[in-house]
C-alpha cells in the first residue's frame, strides 16, 4: 500500500442515489489518481460485509458497492467484490443486502475469501491472508465509518482486517488481543503486505455509539477517498471530532511510523476536514477488550462450521 501518499479527498454526498453518488465516485477516483484506463486490470473491492443479520448498517452500504463497481468496470477493469464476513459468505451477505443480482448484471464476479496465501509480516509474525487480496492488480478499500466497541471507531486501516481468511480473524482476537497483545500493530503491518490500493469511503450514513454491529445511523453526508488508509484515518478522525490518541490503531499506525498521521501534512484538494464537521457523532467512552471470551470464540467457530465456510478451499 501507498503509506507515502498525503492526498485525501472530502466530498459531501447526502444520500445514495445513483447518478449523484457515481458521479461523486468519479470525482473521488480521479483526485487521488485512479487511471482512467483499467482495461485487463483485476481489481477486487473490498467492502465491509461482517453480518447483514440485524440490518445492513453493519455493512458498507450496498448501493455504495454497486456504484463504486459501475465506475470500474466503465474504466475497463475486471472487478470482484471480496470478503470473509463473520458469519456466512461475502455472496450470501451481498444477497442479503439486495445487491448480489446487481453486480452480476455489471459482470462483477464475488469471491468469499476461501483461498489463502500465508505471508510474513515485517515483524516475523505469519498471516493468513486472502489469495484475491494478494493478487489483484489494485485493492479498492471500501469501509464505511462505524463507532466500534474495541477500536472506537473503524474507518479505512481497520477494514482491511477482512483480508485476514475466516477463523483467522476471531483467532488474532484471543491469540495477539491480551493486555499485552499486539493486535493494533499486527494488523497494521497488514499494510505492508497488501497490493496497491485506494480508499473509498462510506461515510454518507454512519454508524455511531456503539459498533460494529448494533450501533444506530449517523447522516455524516461525506464521502472519503485516497491513496493511503492511515492519512485517510487521520483526516476522518479530524472530521468525527475525536482525538487520535483514542484510536488504537492509529496510536499502532504512530508506533510503526506510517505516513499520514498529522492532519496538517495531508493535502486536501476539495473540502478540508473543519469545513465537514458533524456535531453529535459518539463513540464508545470506555473499550471492550479485544480478546474474545473463549465462550465467544467457540460460538463463532461453531457457527463459521455451521455455515460451511471453513475457508480451507475454493476462490
């Protein structure tokens, strides 16, 4: 990933109507320097699809993935959307929100995450990440911004995680989540290993108070967009009002002395972050652990076994 890139683009963008919201899109691609040309390109978007059972809040909102995916494939791109949701399968939950049968008369293929490359990270830890993820030609990030329990928010390095295949996840969670782990920088290291990407952001219906599932809806009215996940974090944490030092993973993103982390280094070539700011956006006062209960973990195990997706073969 481009962690050198200082380039993060603000457009307001207050509801998901398709004309509007693609051509907001475009805008968003061409400021932070997506070809215009990605004839034979791969390009997999990675949304967040972690559960669509109690709403599709939780998941970046469908019809964003729909018109994120129109303005690649009108760029020539072969695109398929990827992720390895908590429970289920990336095309179960896409189905769920309504848009499966949308991508598929764009032609945009959908891989749930079953084949895995193991990768050392720069510290010598080892992770499994999704083959698709590791080979596209480009990584499109599509978060959307949430309040979250043990992160307080997750915004554009934390959706990342989802390259990380299945049981994986849960199990970084109990193995590197102690009151020593190293969860935060483990999963910032991730961004040393990922291919070329670009961040687009769901930021037009937010999810604040609590998260990531069972939060309630926030009109931000913002999309986001660049180059670098961690400069697209800091601008986002200056338009939410909330210091960096609350955010784990940014405070990991410090430590690993990233590009991206002062607000007043990054260049904004529309609206800067004072010019966006909501009032009323909360997030979680005092953070949950990151370490699941071994109760959780083996609910979430049974449950992954339930559905079928052990993530041990397949796309």
């Amino acid at each position: 990933m481009q962690l050198d890139s200082s380039t993060v683009v603000l457009v307001r963008c207050r509801d998901y109507r398709a004309p509007r919201l693609e051509a907001v899109l475009e805008q968003v691609l061409t400021r932070v320097g997506c070809p215009r040309d990605l004839s034979s390109r791969n390009v997999l978007l990675k949304p967040n699809l972690i559960t669509a059972r109690h709403g599709s809040l939780a998941c970046t909102e469908g019809r964003f993935i729909v018109a994120a995916a129109t303005c690649l494939v009108e760029r020539g791109a072969r695109v398929v959307v990827g992720d390895s949701p908590a429970f289920g399968t990336a095309s179960g939950t896409l189905d769920r929100i309504g848009v499966l049968e949308d991508l598929r008369r764009l032609g945009v293929g959908v891989s749930d995450f079953r084949r895995i490359r193991r990768v050392r990270l720069p510290s010598g830890a080892t992770a499994g990440l999704a083959a698709r993820a590791l080979e596209c030609d480009l990584l499109v990030n599509l978060p959307r911004v949430k309040a979250h329990a043990q992160t307080r928010v997750t915004l554009a390095v934390k959706n990342c995680f989802g390259c990380l295949v299945g049981l994986r996840k849960p199990w970084w969670h109990m193995a590197h989540g102690g009151a020593h782990g190293r969860f935060a920088d483990l999963l910032v290291e991730l961004l040393a290993v990922l291919p070329a990407s670009l961040t687009l952001v769901d930021g037009i219906v937010a999810m604040h108070e609590t998260g990531p599932v069972r939060g309630r809806p926030f009109p931000l009215a913002l999309v986001a967009g660049g180059a670098n996940p961690v400069a697209v974090d800091t601008a986002l944490l200056r338009v939410l009002g909330l210091d960096p030092e609350l955010s784990p993973l940014w405070q990991a993103c410090r430590r690993a002395e990233t590009g991206g982390l002062r607000c007043g280094e990054l260049d904004f070539p529309l609206l800067r972050p004072g010019e966006v700011r909501p009032e009323g956006f909360l997030v979680p006062e005092t953070l949950n652990p990151i370490r699941f209960s071994l109760m959780r973990f083996a609910r979430s195990t049974v449950r992954r076994l339930l559905h079928g997706h052990d993530n041990r073969q397949g796309a």
